[in-house]
C-alpha cells in the first residue's frame, strides 16, 4: 500500500498522492523567493512512481492548485499543462480548500478522464482532502495538513521530515493522513501543532511514520519541550 521513500500509497490499480500545490510558485515570488515552475518536475515524479506501481489510475487527494481564494495567471496556465501532461487512464481529483473553480481548468479534451470528486471510494477506502466532514462506513484516507516531525537534537538543533500519521476514529474506522507531495507547501508539526480539520481532529492512537516505514511512536510521546 505505502511507497517506501515516497509520499504515495498504491490502492488496486490507484495511485494516491496529495497536496500538489501548482502555482505556488507565484505565491513565493510574491514574498520574495523566486523558483522556477514546478509543473514538469512534480509530473515526472508522478511518472516514475507509476512506473514503479504499474498504476492506470491516479487520484489526488485534494489541493492541485494553491490560490485561494480565487485563480492565479500562473494557475491558468500551470494546472491545465499538468494535467496534460499525465499519462493516466482515468485521473480523479478530489476536490480540496484550494481548489476552488479547478473544474474551469481542465481542458475540454481532458474532462473524458479527468473528474472533480469531493470524495472517492477505493477498496476499504474512503479517500477525501479532510477539509470537511465525510459520512462513510469505509476507513478513512485524507491529506490537508502536511504532517512532519521536529527533531532536535542535544545542542538544540532542530529539523524536520514528512510523515505519514496513522490512527483510529472514535468509531474504529482507520485513518490515514497522506504527506504533502509537493515538498514546498509548508507543513502541520504534529508534535508541536494541532491536526487540521473536522476529521483529523478525532484522531486517536496516532502514530507517525517516517517516509522509509520507521515507527516514531505515538504522537503525544512525541511532544517537543519549549
């Protein structure tokens, strides 16, 4: 299920990732910080993990586009080459708090296999962005906060890596919180901050895992001291 090294899981035939962020970019040239567009470097990744899992599917789990509100120059014209240039059979986005207005973006020849969803079923999976609430019998898949650790070491460095949070809802269903794929879009500290969202808020016996598969433990043993 879980892509060893990668911020990706494998469900049947699907790819999951989440939190692309195309167009944030504009966002960092705005506050200073200028980079080149990200669009061919976050789809060749893409590509090469669908090489690796020989998915024909790719959901993505909310969050394509950055802007919010609203759609940035740089989202009209980054999101619709992306998704151009996916070589997926059947693409679904499941629609997150910044992608507001994405279904304008999808090119006429793409709305065959591309779909805006606001959740999507995949085995004993229900996966959606963790914005707002989802009824569902299913176990749980959501992205939205970008969880990573702080580690700090004995002089009192600090540094921090993605994780993936696992856990259990008040009800038993499981839930699985996706790091962001896109390594720019800012993180949640989950041993430091509050989880994000209406669903991760109810969160309970929440590990953390490193992206290589290590057991950090429990997030609440995990707590940083100021």
């Amino acid at each position: 299920m879980f892509i060893v090294g990668k911020p990706a899981l494998v469900i049947g035939k699907a790819l999951v990732i989440a939190d692309l962020h195309i167009g944030i970019t504009r966002a960092l040239y705005e506050s200073g910080i200028s980079m080149p567009s990200q669009v061919r470097k976050i789809a060749d990744k893409i590509h090469e993990l669908k090489k690796i899992t020989k998915a024909k599917e790719l959901v993505i789990a909310g969050d394509v586009k950055h802007k919010v509100p609203g759609i940035s120059w740089q989202e009209i014209h980054e999101v619709p080459e992306f998704l151009a240039a996916l070589r997926f059979k059947k693409i679904t986005i499941v629609k997150g708090n910044h992608d507001g207005q994405i279904e304008q973006l999808i090119p006429d020849e793409l709305k065959a296999r591309v779909k805006v969803r606001k959740a999507v079923a995949l085995g004993d999976y229900c996966v959606t962005h963790g914005h707002r609430k989802t009824n569902t019998n299913k176990n749980i898949i959501i992205a939205h906060n970008h969880p990573h650790v702080r580690f700090r070491d004995k002089m009192g460095a600090t540094y921090t890596e993605p994780v993936w949070i696992k856990g259990e809802l008040p009800d038993k269903k499981e839930i699985i919180i996706i790091p962001a794929f896109n390594e720019l879009c800012g993180a949640t500290i989950v041993n430091r901050d509050k989880l994000l969202g209406p669903i991760a808020k109810k969160i309970r016996k929440a590990h953390a895992y490193l992206l290589d598969g290590t057991d950090l433990g429990l997030i609440e043993d995990l707590k940083l001291k100021e």
